[in-house]
C-alpha cells in the first residue's frame, strides 16, 4: 500500500502567518485612519475656535481695517491736494529768493542782495518765511540751507549756526558744506573748538577733492591757532599725501612748516 510523504506539508501554519499578516497591516491601517482621524478633528476644533474668536472680536476687527482704509486714503488725499500742491507754491515763491542769493554770490551788491535774499523781494517770500512757512516740504528744507548761507555773509552768525542746523539732506556735497558753513560761523565768532569739531566732521562725511582737503586746511589752520600742533600736522600732512594737486595742496609745505 502506497505511503505518502507528508514532510513539507505547512499550509495551515502559511495561513495562520498570512492572517497575522493581515491582522497587523489591518491594524496599522487602523493607527493611520485614527492617527489621520486626530489631526482632522484638532483642525477642526483650531478652526472652530478661530471662528469664535473672529465672531466674538468681529466689530474690532473691522474698526482695524477701516482704521487702515482710512489713514491709507488720508495719506493719498493728503500727498494730493496738500502737501503737492504746496511743495508747488514753496517752488515757485523761492525762484526770486534765488535769483537774488546768485547775485550776492557772484558779487553784485552782495550785502543788499544777501538781504533780500533772506527777507523777500517782488512781492515773493525770501528764505526767512519759506523755510518757516513751508516747513516739511523739500523747499522749505533747502530754503534753511540758502538763508543760513546768507546769514553768515551778512554777519548774522549765530542765525546761520541756527538755520544751517535745521537743513537735513540725502545730498552729501550740500550737507557736507552745510556743516563746514556752520564751522566758518563759528568760527567768527571765535569759538575755535566749536569751529575745529566741525571743521574736522566736513572733512571726514564725504572724502573728495574738493571738500576734503578745504576742510582739513580750515581743521589745520584752526588747531594752530589754538596750539595744537600735532593736530594741525596730522591734517596738513593728509593734505600733503592725498590732495597735493588741489588748491589747497598747493601751498601745503609752508603749512607743514609752521606746524613743526
């Protein structure tokens, strides 16, 4: 009678490992579907407290945004018909003031044209007013740096200390002037310390030929004239060795003489 071999014969248990199998791919599943499931239901209890809030806060946020709308179309209605229309006028008022300070500086009656340069003349505001009347505006801003100038060739230098104070400007060669005047202004009024710190201040702001070494020659002369003369070498030399070809670089060996 014929024998069968039953070695090898594993069905059941490959079944019973196919089960696990599935019991634990179920299983996995079911983490995944509950894990997904806990994010959904955070989301929608993080919307759902949002909306009360919102519901809640809902006048106060929209006195923010009109708040917004409104400061936004004052701003454009403001640029428009306000401050436009009046850097205009302020334009327009400074073209005699100017006229009359070119003459002064060309130098034609300069003391009487200086003055009508600060003050008016046909019938237009000189710098004095515009920069009072139009303050905030770009032409009111310059017009502090032409009546500052004015001031300090009229003699009036504690006005042009004052009105070359308030000038504030993106143009670098202005400003730098703008702070070398009120060192020469000081300087008249023989406050040399005053004038020094502003002289040595014009020197550094923009480094150029045609500033720099006008201001390091006025730093020089003003720390001989108080004694200091290892500053004053230190400003002549710097002449000397960057700006020997200017102006000023021209009779800088006999200033280096005196300072040693």
């Amino acid at each position: 009678m014929a024998t069968y071999n039953k070695r090898g014969y594993k069905n059941p248990k490959e079944k019973e490992e196919k089960t696990d199998s599935n019991f634990i791919e179920n299983v996995n599943v079911d983490e995944k579907d509950s894990t997904t499931a806990g994010v959904f239901n955070s989301l929608d209890q993080t919307a759902s407290r949002t909306e009360e809030w919102v519901a809640r806060n809902q006048k106060v946020i929209f006195g923010i945004v009109a708040a917004i709308a409104l400061v936004t179309v004052g701003y454009v209605l403001y640029q428009k018909f306000i401050a436009q229309p009046k850097e205009e006028e302020a334009g327009n008022e400074m073209f005699e003031a100017q006229q009359n300070f070119q003459k002064a500086v060309d130098g034609t009656k300069s003391d009487s044209l200086f003055n009508l340069a600060i003050k008016g003349s046909e019938g237009k505001f000189g710098f004095k007013d515009i920069a009072e009347k139009y303050s905030g505006t770009a032409a009111g801003n310059l017009a502090n740096y032409y009546v500052g100038i004015a001031y300090l060739n009229t003699g009036k230098y504690a006005e042009a200390i004052a009105s070359l104070e308030k000038f504030k400007s993106d143009d670098t060669m202005l400003t730098v002037l703008a702070v070398g005047a009120i060192g020469d202004a000081y300087a008249q009024k023989n406050q040399q310390k005053e004038a020094l710190e502003k002289y040595i201040k014009a020197s550094e702001m923009n480094k150029n030929e045609l500033t720099t070494p006008r201001f390091l020659l006025k730093a020089g002369q003003t720390a001989l004239a108080l004694g200091n003369k290892a500053d004053a070498l230190k400003f002549f030399t710097e002449i000397k060795e960057k700006y020997e070809s200017t102006p000023e670089g021209a009779t800088i060996d006999a200033m280096i003489g005196l300072a040693q």
